[in-house]
C-alpha cells in the first residue's frame, strides 16, 4: 500500500512567486521566510516523496462564480498554471495521477462527500507557489500532484468540522491505495491576513501562533470553530486555514513535528510553514 | 432556526467589523463586476479594458454602482457594489498596484504607513 509520509504546510502568498523569479530568497525582507524551508528540504530529500495530494484554493483562475464547488477534486495527468492578472510569471505543467484522483474520488463520495471532478483544472499561485518553495531551483517538481481545491472564496464556505474530516478520509484513500507511492499531502495558505475592508492589513500573531501550537496534537479544537470565527480572528483570507485543517486531517494521529518557522509581515501576510512526518516514515 | 444551543453561523448574520464577508447576496449583487474582473485572467482582455473602458465596462453590463466605483478607482465602493477582492486584485494590476496599495486605499493610510504596521505586527503578542 502507499505510505503517507507526512504533510507540509506553508502560506501560498503570491508575493512569494514573485521572490522567486526575482531571487530574493536571500535579501532582509524575505530570508527569515526563506530560511525556514532548509529543514524542509533535508527532510523531503530524505523521504523521497513521489506524489503530492494538495489542498489549496483557487483564487478566481480556475473557478468563476458561475460554478464555485465546495470540494474540487483534480483528476487530470497534468495540470497547467495561467496568467493570473498581475503579473507573476506563470510556471510550467505539474503531472498528476488520474488513478490515485479516481481512487481518492471513489474513497470520498463512498463517505458520502459529494465532491466535483475535474478532469480539466488551470492551478493558480496557491498549487504552484507551494511546489517552488518545496522544490527550488525552477525545474518541474519530482512529483505527481492530486489537487483538492476547497472554496475559501465565497461563503457560506465548508465548516472546518467538515473540511477535517474530508482530509481524514483523503488519509483513508491515500492509505488505501496499492502500490508502493510515497505520499505527502500539502496544505496552503495562511496564516492571518485580511485583503479588503477598512481591517485590511489584520494579522493575528497570539492566534496564529495558537493554531499552529494545536495543529499536531489537537486538530479537533481547530474544527470546533466556525469558518466565520476564522475570518474573524485570521482575517478574510486567514480562513485559507481551511486547506491547513483538511491535510492535517489526512495525516492521521501518529505524527511528529519536524519543524515549524513563524514570520511577519510577507505582503500582507502572517507567514508560516510547518512540516509532520507520520510514524509510515520512522518505520520505512 | 438559530437556537439558543446553536449560534445562527450564516455568514449574512455576522457584523465583523471592517470586514466585508462575500455572501451569496453579495455574489449575486457584484456578479457582473466580478465577471469583468475575472476577464483580466487574459492580456488581451486588459489591453481592450485600457483601450476602452466604458465599452468594456458596457460590454460586461456592469450597475451604474459598479460603473462609477471602477470609474473613481475606489476599492471600498467596488466592494460595496458586491466586488470579491480576489477578483479586483486583476483590475487593480492593470494599473501595476498590488495588495499592499488596495490596502492602505481602503484604511486610507499612506503605503508606507500600511506596510509599517504589517511590520508592527510582528512585535504583538
């Protein structure tokens, strides 16, 4: 069966795409974000992961309000990256893996999630920005991605109660699935930030700090809150915390945190990255 | 029903202060913005906008709220007349600005002040 190795977290900033084109990884305003990833990349490159199942959220490139699922599952071989309005150059094709995509479908319709299949899915910076930070240096990631996309954009969104367990089962599926893959599942965005309103530039260190103090050990205090309890207390687009509480929800109890980095501000954001490893690794 | 056990959680029935929450009633008021907004995805839809901004506004039927919010560049009235700020971050790129600049338009700080208290919050606790 396949081993869940364990998940990444990390704010998807756009911002962040940018740096990079621009190789700033090492200049004052962005290095403390940078930095954070060294521990990251020794430990991917120990754990050797060939596929990624992602939950992220799409920011008006895939997704118009015609049709905004709540739960979108990708199930294409490759997914493509698009100009997005403002300019962040737009990054090459990402392979997925269509039978791990109908297999994580089947596993969460047969728990009675009643998600959207997407056999044709542009990915914006939230997908791609993730994958440059885990795997620098420009070329196309040593992965297959599975995307889950949840709508953090128009409410009422998915409560966190819900999106934990959708990850939960996600977890089932990858578990559940023969063959020898080495899984890690990513959740991005966040942490607190808020883009509209007269509250835009609202970061919340004290709560922040508090999520990523209870993501490992406590994830069900997480979802006892309200979606709007988030925005509230992250921000508008803190809420992105969603797609945090739903990989957290794959990866099971039986983890351990590798490491964590915490830093203010990244545009208008409040920057985290945070990395479990499951015991599946420690016994490989 | 709210109850007494059970907070009402819709997202219409929340007061957050300074904090517009993107409801259905929203969506529906800031479609035709919005769908305007989402055409910027595309280079030669921004050039046809800057070439022409009142017959790309017509052509996206935008309400005579939303025509005039475009037309005086003011964020807080495109969200007022049902704009999502993801979609508007696309208008507001054409003009190069990015979300720090649509952040201290709406607090009506200067940038520099903006950014500064991005910069404070680091020191909270």
């Amino acid at each position: 069966m396949a081993q869940l190795l364990g998940g990444l977290f990390t704010s998807h900033v756009p911002a962040i795409g940018g740096a990079i084109a621009k190789g700033l990884q090492q200049d004052p305003y962005w290095r403390p974000f940078f930095d954070g990833f060294a521990p990251v990349h020794r430990w991917l490159a120990a754990a050797r992961p060939d596929t990624v199942v992602m939950f992220y959220n799409d920011h008006g490139l895939n997704f118009f309000l015609d049709k905004m699922p709540t739960f979108a599952v990708g199930a294409a071989a490759a997914y493509r990256n698009a100009d997005e309005g403002w300019g962040l150059p737009v990054q090459g094709n990402v392979d997925g893996d269509p039978a791990l995509s109908w297999h994580v479908i089947e596993t969460l319709v047969d728990h009675e999630f009643d998600v959207t299949t997407c056999q044709e899915m542009l990915v914006d910076h939230a997908f791609v920005v993730p994958l440059q930070l885990a795997w620098p240096g420009g070329g196309k990631p040593p992965v297959k991605v599975v995307p889950i996309a949840i709508n953090t954009v128009q409410h009422p969104l998915p409560s966190p109660k819900r999106c934990l367990a959708l990850g939960r089962a996600v977890g089932e599926a990858i578990r559940s699935w023969p063959g020898n893959a080495r899984v890690v599942v990513f959740g991005t965005g966040g942490l607190s930030h808020q883009l509209e309103g007269e509250r835009a530039g609202f970061i919340n260190k004290a709560y922040d700090l508090g999520c990523l103090d209870a993501l490992g050990p406590d994830p069900d205090a997480l979802a006892r809150q309200s979606a709007l309890d988030i925005v509230e207390q992250a921000g508008s687009q803190g809420v992105e915390l969603l797609n945090w509480i739903a990989a957290r929800g794959a990866l099971g109890d039986d983890i351990r945190e590798v490491t964590r980095n915490y830093h203010i501000p990244i545009s208008n954001t409040a920057a985290a990255t945070m990395l479990f490893e499951t015991r599946a690794l420690a016994l490989a | 029903m709210a109850t007494a056990h059970q907070p009402d959680l819709r997202a219409s029935h929340r007061n957050i202060p300074g904090t517009p929450v993107f409801t259905g009633a929203a969506a529906q008021r800031g479609y035709q913005l919005n769908a305007m907004c989402y055409s910027f995805n595309t280079a030669e839809n921004r050039a046809a906008f800057l070439t022409d901004e009142e017959g790309y506004c017509r052509k996206f039927a935008l309400t005579p709220e939303q025509r005039d919010a475009v037309a005086r560049r003011d964020v807080l009235a495109m969200i007022r007349a049902g704009g999502n700020i993801y979609y508007l971050a696309k208008l507001a790129g054409i003009f190069g600005l990015n979300v720090q600049d649509v952040g201290a338009q709406q607090t009506g700080l200067p940038l520099e002040a903006f950014k500064q208290r991005l910069l404070d919050s680091a020191g909270e606790d």
